[in-house]
C-alpha cells in the first residue's frame, strides 16, 4: 500500500484539497519518519514539531478560496536561512544559540504560499563547503549509501527529500549548493536565474552568486516551489526576470519547442581533472534523450575555461568573510578560517579586478554559445564522495581543491547568473548520477518544460533508496 510520501508534493496538496488527507496528518506522518530516520541521514539541525503541527491545524483550517498549489504541505528551511523565532546556526557551533527575530523573505513567501515548514536543514559551516559535516548536527549523509555525505551547502535538504522526510525542501545556491547535493542524492535541484527569488531582507547580494532554490522529487514539484519563493520586493540590487505566463509550475507543464542544445563535458574549473565515466554516460543518455524529442545537440566548447579560477577562488575567499565575533573565530572549522584569512589577505584593489576580469571572461563566454538555447554538461566530475573524505587528510588548502576537483562546472552559472538545474539521469553501482542543464538568463520557464520533457524520457520515475520503505516503528510512532 502507498504511503502519503509516496505522493509527490503537489499530489500531497490535491488529495489535501480532495479531503482525502489533512495537513495534520502529513505533517505526523513526517514528524514520525524524521524521528526514525533523521539522525540516520543527518538531515535536520533543528526540528519545530509543535509549530509545524500548529502551521498544519492552521492550513487545514484555512477557506478553499485562494490556496496555492502546495497548500498543507511541509517542507523544511536550510539552517543557512534565516527563520524568526527558530534557532538558525548557520551550521556552526559559533551560532549554535542564535534566534533570528526576523524571517529571510523567501521563509515568509513559502509561509505565504501554505507550506509548512518541518524544521532547518543541515548545512555545511557558513554555506562554505560542498559537503554538510559540522560541528552543531550529525554530518548529512547521502541515504543511497550511508558512508557517502549527501553534498552541501544543502546537504541535509537533499538527504530529508531523498530519505521521505519532507517532500521538498528550501535550499540555496552560490557555486552549486543546491545542485550538487541534488545530484548526489538523485533528486532535481533548481538554481534560478539571477533576481527570481529574493535575497532578502538582509545581505549584500553577495556579488549576485548565491540564490534561493528548490530541491524536490520532479520537476513539476519544484516548479511549484519555484512559484512560491520567486517575486520582485523593493530593494533588491537584481532586478528580477519577467516571469513565464501562468508561472513557472505552467511552463513546467507546458510542451516544450525545439531547442539548441550545446554540449560539453570539459571541466571549466579544473582542467587537468578526469571526469569519472559514469558523469560522461549521463550526459550522453541525457543528450540522446533531447536528440530523440527533436532538439539539436551538439558538441561545444565550454564557456569558460580553468583559467577563470583564480578569480573565483577571491570571490569565495571574500565571501567567507561573514560577521562573526574576534573572539569566536578560532571555534571556526579549518576550511572556514583558511578561506576567511585569505578573505582578509585581499585587497579593495584586487578584488575589483578580480570582478572586472571575471566579467569580461563572462561575456566572452556567453557571447561564443550564443547560438544555443541550453548547455548540457555533467553536473560533477565523481558521482559521489565519502563522509569525512575532504578533511581526512587535515590540511584544509587540500581539501579546498578537492572541492573544486569534484564540482568544476556549478559556479560558473552562479557567476553568469543563467537558471541551471541539475536532473537525477541513472544509477551507478546503486549510486545517483545526474546531468547539468542551463538555459539562457531569465528563461527559467522554458528551461523547466525541457528539463521535464527530460526527465519523462530518461524514467528516472519513482526510484528511492531502501531507507524510503522503512517504516517508523512501533515506539518511534507511539502505536
């Protein structure tokens, strides 16, 4: 017999709208599964159980008139996002105690729009590592196998999406952080165009790299999630994309055209890296299955090249540098500090010509695949890396470049600012591999319908791991 999280998230939703389930009764029956299994995955830093269970009896109480496609359905926020009244660590043990008294606006919009957040998700410290081990929560482990970390910074949003313990989640994205753990744990993760979702209320921008993003099951989930975190608010230093008629979840199911595909599969970042077969073949299956629905794929050279990563290795440095108080720095973890000290080493003059240089190495870039609607490349370089496997070594410059190594495409589009989507594509020795798909900046909604024509041709379908059809036991749900 299915279970609710058998349901996809907006499946959720309409047999909520039916009667046919409550809010209420989601919401338990995550709250059971996260109490079974949460700790197993290291998915959560912090669970909000009676707020989640007084959001649910909220929703379910709610007129018809008006409710969104995800009404009633949980979800949960990385603990890199601010959330009013909920403890936020920022995924270190410098802010193990801290209570924001406001909400980022992306946890507002997400309210707004019905969903019902479950708790924060595990994030690696300061959002700065592409894998989520810290010291304030269980490291986020890939529950397709336990001795493998489930990516970062959104770690443990892949890790409850992938396990059942939320049917989608919040994530955010500055060099791959939403996808990479997507890929990881064979879900779809969306990074939107730059300006889409807002950064707000507080923050720089960041030099507009980093932005909020969905990880969910399908495309259309996150299309739907998509529609509930996008929207201009005055202030914000990108001005957003004009959205796609009806919404994004209207794109999604929308036939798509025939389109340009440009792909590749040299690593941008890290030009002496070998790509692991198994990210070719993903690629290869991914760009069969365009051919095959009528797209014209064809080879290209990569936009950018290794070239480029002195400049992105300042902008991360500089991007380290987030307030945390003198006398705390030394409670930071080894790669923090490096990357905050080589923050600190740089100068207003370099970092301005880091970001001139860079641009122009953009514009090229974009200028040479003009031609193509989409580019597909690997979303990583390895499918998968192990718990504890970038600091086993204790030297933090290392595992800096092991990072790079394993992820040489994501952030480019960060830089670019070009909507890019990870989709899970097959198994590898019982291992999740996906493939990268971007679009052009802005046409976030033909990039959704193509990704889901995708994804019905590549069958990924209803694969889980085995952790999905475990149920809580007897103690764990109190019958």
């Amino acid at each position: 017999m299915a279970e609710p999280h058998d349901l996809t998230a907006l499946e959720q939703a309409e047999a909520i709208r039916r009667r046919e389930l409550s809010s209420v009764e989601l919401v338990e029956h995550y709250l059971a599964r996260i109490e079974a299994h949460g700790d197993t995955v290291g998915a959560f830093v912090t669970v909000t159980a009676d707020l989640a269970r007084d959001q649910a009896k909220a929703a379910d109480e709610a007129q018809f008139e008006g409710r969104g496609p995800l009404h009633g359905v949980p979800t949960a926020i990385k603990d890199l996002t601010m959330t009013a009244g909920v403890r936020t660590t920022f995924g270190s043990a410098v802010f193990a105690d801290f209570v924001p008294p406001l909400d980022a606006d992306v946890v507002a919009l997400l309210r707004a729009a019905g969903t019902v957040s479950l708790g924060k998700t595990t994030t690696s410290e300061l959002g700065a590592s592409l894998y989520s081990e810290g010291a304030v929560a269980p490291p986020a482990r890939n529950p397709w196998g336990l001795e493998y970390t489930a990516g970062g910074s959104s770690g443990g949003a892949a890790a409850a999406v992938a396990a059942g313990l939320v049917p989608l989640a919040q994530g955010s994205d500055g060099g791959g952080s939403v996808r990479i753990p997507s890929a990881m744990c064979g879900l779809v993760g969306f990074k939107p165009s730059r300006g889409v979702v807002s950064g707000g209320p507080i923050g720089s921008g960041a030099f507009g790299l980093p932005t909020h993003g969905p990880l969910a099951r399908t495309v259309t989930d996150a299309a739907a999630m998509l529609d509930a975190m996008a929207g201009y608010l005055p202030g914000e230093p990108y001005l957003a994309p004009p959205p796609p008629d009806g919404g994004y979840l209207a794109a999604a199911r929308r036939p798509g055209a025939r389109l340009r595909v440009g792909r590749f599969t040299t690593p941008m970042l890290a030009g002496d890296q070998p790509v692991d077969p198994a990210c070719v073949g993903a690629v290869d299956a991914a760009a069969a299955a365009l051919a095959a629905a009528g797209h014209e794929v064809d080879e290209v050279a990569a936009p950018l090249g290794p070239e480029v990563w002195p400049l992105f290795e300042t902008l991360w440095y500089v991007l380290a540098l987030a307030p945390v108080p003198a006398e705390r720095e030394g409670d930071l973890l080894p790669l923090t500090r490096l990357m905050r000290e080589r923050g600190a080493a740089v100068t207003v003059s370099q970092l301005m010509t880091t970001l001139s240089e860079l641009q122009a190495q953009v514009r090229w870039g974009m200028r040479a695949t003009k031609g193509y609607d989409l580019l597909l490349c690997p979303t990583l370089a390895t499918p998968q890396a192990r718990v504890g496997s970038f600091t086993e070594a204790g030297d933090p410059a290392l595992d800096f470049d092991m990072q790079r190594r394993l992820s040489p495409y994501c952030a480019v589009f960060n830089v670019t600012g070009q909507p890019s989507v990870s989709l899970p594509v097959t198994l590898v020795d019982g291992m999740p591999v996906g493939a990268l798909l971007t679009g052009r900046p802005g046409e976030d909604g033909l990039l959704l319908a193509v990704a889901a024509e995708l994804e019905a041709a590549l069958g990924w379908g209803d694969r889980h791991p085995e952790i999905w059809r475990e149920r809580p036991s007897a103690t764990v749900n109190g019958v």
